[in-house]
C-alpha cells in the first residue's frame, strides 16, 4: 500500500533529537538543509553529499519513505509499469551521507535560520534548499474542493492518487466515460494530461472499447498537440473528445456526489473524472515566506530565491523562467543549486549554470515521443538556447527507440536522484 | 596528420573514379588482403551468408542495420533509422573506430587506423555492389567524418573537475554504473573516442536529436574537460 500525509503527521525520527540542537555560524560543519525528497531535492542533497565529501553536513526532510514517481505513473495507468517499479527508497541516500529524516517540515524561521517539523524539532540551517513540488490553487475547478479527491481524484501526486484512478477506471461499465479537467497554465508536467488521456485511452481500447474520453481544458493548446493529435487518430479514432477553451472548455464545474461534469452549460454524468485543478509551490515556500503569487521567483545563476540568498527553491515549486516544470528540469536545476550551494559553503569551484530538459510521452505501444532543450542561467531567468521535438508521421522504428530511450533515461534519473 | 590521411582517401577514390571509372585494381587486391581481418564474421561473394557478422554483398547505398534476417545491436538499428547510410565515407568512419561511430555496435573490432589501409578495404568491397563504378565516394557537401577532426582538438587537455561538473548533466539519462537499457552506456570510453564521438554529434555528422543539441553548445574545451573526467572514473 502507499503511504498519505496522515500516516506520517507526528513522525519523528531518532536523528531529529541529536540534529535540534540550533549550530552557531562559523562552528563545525555547516549545515545544508534540503525538504522534500523528489526529483529537485533527492538530487540536490546527493550531490552536495557526495561531491563535498563530509565538508557540509547534509540533512534531507521527507514525510514518505518510499518515493512513487509522478513520471511514468501515465504509463502504470496504460498498463505498461507496475506501481513497485515507480517506487524508490531512500536507503542509499542515508548510506552516502545524507541525514534522512522522515517528517514535515512545518515552517521556517529566516531570521534565527531554522526549521520546524511537525514532529517538534527545530533544525539550524546555513543554505536552506526547498524542493517541495506543487499544491493545489483553492477553488479553482468549481465544486471541487481536497475533501473531494477519492471522489474525483487529480492523480497528480505520486502513489496512492495514481493507483485510485486506475482503479476506478478499471472499474468502469462498459461504454461509460471517463473525463478529465485539464490544468491551466503553468502547471507540472505540460504533456503530462495528454500522455495521460492516451494511456486511459490504450487501456481502454484494450478492454472497454466503447468508453468515451472527454477532456474540458481551460487552453486552446498544449504541449506536444499535433504529436498528440495524430496519435489519437491513428490508434483511438473516435474515443476522445477534446474541448480545448475556444469551445468552452474552460468554463467547467464538476458535482462529486452526483458524479457529473458541467463543460460551457452542458452537464454530463460521467463515470470517472479525473480533475487536474491549477497549481502552486508545495506550501512550505509560502509558509517560508519566498513566493510571489504562486510560485517562488529565484535567480537562474544559482537558483537561490529573489527573497532570501539563504533560501533556494528548486523545481516545480519555482519561477525561474523558461525551463518546463518536469522531473528532468527538477534534477536538472539541482545540480546547478548543488555546485553553488558548495561553493557558498566550502569554497569550491562555482561553474556557470547549464540546464537541460527532454520530457518523453507514450502515445500507444512503442509509439514514443519527444521534446526537448538547452538552457541557460541571464540576468532575468533561466532562458531557452536551443530545442528539439519529435516530427509527426515518424517512422515506427524511431517512435520504438523514442519509447526505449525514455525508459534508459527512467533508469538514469532515478539512479542520479537516489543513488 | 588525421587530416591528411582523409585528405589523401578521398583523392585515391577519386582518382579511381575518374579515369576509367573502376576502382585502381592494385587497390582491390590490396583489399582483399586486408579483408582477412573482417573473414572471421563476415563473408562476401557469391553465396555469402549472415555469419557472426552480415554478409557485405551490395553493401553500398544501404541503409545501417538493414538485413531483415540480421540481429543488430540497437545502437546500430538506431543509426540506420536516423538515416545512416552505407558509402565510402560512413565505411571509411565505421571501419576506422566503430565504436565511435555507434557506440552499442556488437562488432567488436579495434578499427583500421590506417587510411589507406580503409581505402583499399572499401575499394575492395564496392566489388561486391551492383554497378560499382557508378558508386560515388561521397555527396560532395560531406564533411568528412571522425577522422577529420583537428589534431588541436584531440589535444586539449581537459580539466577533470569541470568535467566532473559537465558530465553531472549527462547522468540524467546515461547510468554512471555503465547501465544501458535504452540510452547507452558513456563510461570506460578512451579519452579520443570520447571526443571524437562528442565532436561528430556537435557538427551534426552523428544523428541522434538529443546529443546534437547537447554536444552542441559545448565549447572543444568542455568536451576535453567531460573526456578527462569520464577517464578519471575508469577502473
Ligand atoms: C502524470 C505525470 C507525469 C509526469 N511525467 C514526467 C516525465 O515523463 N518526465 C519528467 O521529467 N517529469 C514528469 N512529471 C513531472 C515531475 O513529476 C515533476 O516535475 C517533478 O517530480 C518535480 O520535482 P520536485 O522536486 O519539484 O517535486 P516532487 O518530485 O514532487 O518532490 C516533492 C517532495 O517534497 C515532499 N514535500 C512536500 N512538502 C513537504 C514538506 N513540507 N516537508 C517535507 N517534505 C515535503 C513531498 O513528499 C515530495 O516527495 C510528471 C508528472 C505527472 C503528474
């Protein structure tokens, strides 16, 4: 079973009494903290970890203890992963050096530089790294509130929302129609809806033939759309439906107890509605004080936030500029943070910013996909350089090597998040 | 000295063509000598068949990894869908490193260093195509492959520690450990391989979307400085 936020709420972890004690700047080690371990924070404490080589003292802040990546959770639903292969452990983490303590952080003091867990220690930071992916923006798919996600369930977060939505879609009658709210711009993962519409889509081809898909998006495009496109036509002709804003696709609510969807005036009784609201940084760079609007601004040189020289906010959670919020760009940007955060530290080497990001998507069988590009760090933001993405009317074979490569970069990632 | 060598192959080709429009005859039984090395998995002729290796008949024009009854490494496939072809020149890089130009490639052979030795090799081999007079060496706007890199470049010495930082942009997708499950493994490479392999994707002379665009905005001194570190790892 995978682990929620309650299983964890008053958590502590032997580790948190001997870290409590607040260190005096200037004595010992200094200290890097790092919350949340995914694709931004698991890389970011792994690399300070293993690239300073005991000279910084590297404590990361988890509430689970085994990580399911949001990545490759389209593909569990299209039946191509198992939900264990999405699953990660922190095991050689703690065994390279990193502190692993499993709890939540509840705030920050910028002043005295601390952190609380919701377990009751506070801990002293010199460099404080946030990584906590996204939340929720409140009210903004109406008649959808949290309290309604095992109702209608956004699967946007790893693990157990991933493996309800499968379950309800497995459990669907025959013909019946599964619907899903897109998000709204900027949000994690831009092709990740679309991936996600064509693997409900590969399921249901397989076992339900005669369910419709219905998707109400709030945009008149999206990422990868005439990738997208064509591949619904050449494998799912006649089963999706896309009512993308120029139709109303954004004027949308949603009744959990009665189970419809209300799309420009129109109501449906649907059997499945996944609903992807809008999103903003994990809450505890709000709490920390470091967001403007929903994310938190950062400088692209070192993603330290515009707010606090000692703060840095890594993936999903910050406004940096052009990169996508992806897996790929989180562990990318990490290691941008990694370097200049020893270097504040230590003293080492400070090399200029390079990022990158390629984001695969699965249409069907061996038909895979690409977009991809080069960044780098101006005075502004983090700016485009150079990008690549996939042609339509490929051949299959390269559409076959597409899908092989996202799975050695599957590998690779996680191998570099978590050692 | 690389250079030159290519220099001095394309002009033999060349030079064959253009008078009586078959290859010099001394080269091809030169060839045929040096094919002794390649007969232990490949067969050419009449008759031949796919051994440890494919057979080479009607090699040229054909696009890599193109035999239906031939099991080839997927880095090889790779190449062929991204729209390797078989001709003087992609021979002449194969044979000299093959590893360089694919790197997951399953023949397993140290190359051919020798250019002329490459040349009389393929003069040889066009023997065995349909009409191999009418063979042209290259497409003239051919940059040459691998083996034209300035000896400067190869020269560089790279600086370890930014490498060391580089190379953290390469393990996104390629395994330190040299795992391979559909991205191939980077690691245990010599150095010069490493940077003429980094070079060919920079001009656009290998295919692959992703390393182009990757390759393509380092500098020759941070493709030296990804090589030095790449060999520091080596055990
Ligand atoms: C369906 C889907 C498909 C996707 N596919 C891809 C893909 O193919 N490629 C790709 O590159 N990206 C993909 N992504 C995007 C990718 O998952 C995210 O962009 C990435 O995980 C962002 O990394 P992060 O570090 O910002 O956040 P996360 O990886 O979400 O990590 C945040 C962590 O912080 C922890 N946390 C939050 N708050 C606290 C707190 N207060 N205290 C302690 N810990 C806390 C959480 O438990 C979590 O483990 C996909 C996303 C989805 C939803």
């Amino acid at each position: 079973m995978t682990l929620n936020r309650r299983s964890f709420i008053g958590t502590t972890v032997a580790a948190g009494a001997a870290l409590s004690a607040p260190m005096a700047i200037g004595q010992g080690k200094p200290r890097v903290i790092v919350v949340g371990g995914g694709a931004g924070g698991a890389t970011a404490a792994r690399y300070i970890a293993k690239d300073s080589k005991g000279a910084i003292d590297v404590v990361l802040i988890e509430p689970t203890r085994t990580y399911y990546t949001c990545f490759f959770s389209n593909l569990y639903l299209g039946g191509f992963k198992e939900m264990d292969e999405l699953g990660h452990s922190y095991g050689n983490l703690a065994a390279a050096g990193v502190n692993v303590v499993h709890d939540w952080a509840t705030g920050v003091d910028r002043d005295a530089k601390t952190v609380s867990l919701a377990g009751g220690a506070t801990l002293a930071y010199d460099k404080l790294i946030l990584s906590p992916g996204i939340d929720f923006v409140d009210g903004a798919v109406e008649g959808w509130d949290l309290a309604a996600q095992n109702a209608m369930p956004h699967a946007y977060k790893g693990g157990s929302q991933t493996e309800l939505l499968k379950a309800q879609i497995m459990a669907m009658p025959e013909g019946g129609t599964f619907a899903m709210v897109a998000p709204p711009n900027p949000y994690r993962c831009p092709p990740g809806p679309y991936e996600r519409v064509s693997m409900v889509a590969h399921y249901l081809k397989a076992n339900n033939p005669t369910a419709k898909i219905i998707v109400a998006d709030p945009k008149g495009k999206f990422s990868k759309m005439g990738l997208f496109q064509e591949g619904w036509g050449n494998h799912y002709a006649g089963m999706i439906d896309w009512i993308g804003a120029d139709f109303g696709g954004g004027n949308v609510s949603v009744d959990p107890a009665a189970m419809t969807v209300t799309i420009d005036g129109e109501e449906t009784k649907v059997d499945v509605c996944n609903v992807i609201p809008a999103m903003k940084a994990g809450r505890i760079a709000e709490l920390a004080g470091v967001t403007d609007g929903n994310w938190a601004p950062v400088n692209a040189a070192d993603m330290s936030t515009k707010a606090d020289a000692d703060i840095y906010v890594l993936g999903d959670a910050s406004q940096q500029g052009d990169m996508p919020k992806s897996g790929f760009s989180a562990n990318s940007q990490a290691k941008v943070c990694a370097m200049a955060v020893r270097g504040a530290l230590t003293g080492s080497k400070v090399f200029p910013a390079k990022f990158s990001n390629t984001c695969w998507s699965l249409i069907d069988t061996n038909d895979g996909v690409k977009v991809g590009a080069t960044y780098e760090a101006t005075d502004e933001k983090i700016a485009k350089v150079d990008g690549f993405i996939s042609q339509t009317g490929e051949d299959s074979a390269t559409r076959k090597a597409t899908y092989e490569e996202s799975e050695g970069w599957y590998a690779g990632i996680t191998s570099d998040m978590f050692g | 000295m690389l250079k030159g060598g290519a220099f001095a192959a394309v002009l033999t080709l060349t030079a064959a063509l253009g008078t009586s429009g078959a290859a010099d005859t001394a080269d091809i039984a030169a060839g045929e000598k040096i094919f002794s090395k390649c007969k232990g998995c490949h067969q050419i002729g009449e008759g031949a068949k796919h051994r440890i290796g494919p057979h080479l008949n009607g090699l040229f024009g054909r696009k890599a990894a193109s035999h239906d009854g031939f099991k080839y490494s997927k880095s090889l496939t790779r190449l062929g869908n991204s729209g390797l072809e078989w001709h003087a020149d992609t021979l002449d890089a194969y044979i000299e490193n093959p590893r360089a130009l694919a790197s997951g490639t399953r023949m397993s052979f140290r190359g051919i260093k020798d250019a002329q030795e490459r040349t009389q090799l393929i003069a040889y081999l066009r023997t065995f195509s349909d009409n191999p007079a009418n063979i042209p060496e290259a497409d003239p706007t051919a940059t040459g492959t691998d083996h034209d890199l300035d000896p400067e470049i190869l020269a560089i010495v790279g600086d370890p520690e930014y490498g060391e930082y580089l190379s953290s942009e390469c393990t996104t997708c390629h395994q330190t450990d040299g795992g391979d499950d559909g991205i191939p493994s980077i690691v245990f490479w010599p150095e010069e391989d490493f940077v003429v392999a980094m070079h060919a994707y920079k001009n656009k002379q290998r295919a692959h979307p992703v390393m182009q665009m990757m390759a393509g905005r380092l500098s020759n001194d941070e493709i030296a400085a990804l090589a030095a570190y790449f060999a520091t790892i080596e055990e």
